[in-house]
C-alpha cells in the first residue's frame, strides 16, 4: 500500500505544462511569425511558425 501512495505523491508534484509566449497572444487576423493571412481565430499558420516565434522569443528575452 505505501507504494500506490507513494506513486501519487509523485504525480501530483509534476510540474505544469510552461507557458509558452504564443499563447498570450491575441488573434491578428495574419500569422504573428510569417505575416500570411488567416482568420480571426488563428494566430499562426502551421506548427512551424508556432515553433519558430517560441524559439526567437526565447532567444530575444
């Protein structure tokens, strides 16, 4: 039994997912990495540039 317990504990210190700065951004109605048009939902246009913005801000901090 002080295994299952234990198991729990581990799981409930994980730490959450980070905050990427995409994600505090508003839609724009264009792609924030590469300008390409889009919707009114939409903040990029593909994981690329989704990934790309993140490792530029990381780098421009």
């Amino acid at each position: 039994m002080p295994e299952k317990e234990a198991g729990l504990d581990a799981s409930s210190d994980a730490a959450p997912a980070p905050v990427r700065p995409r994600q505090a951004l508003p839609p724009k109605g264009s792609c924030w990495y590469c300008e390409k048009p889009l919707d009114s939902v939409k903040r990029f246009c593909g994981k690329a540039c989704a990934d790309s913005f993140d490792e530029e801000a990381e780098y421009t901090r």
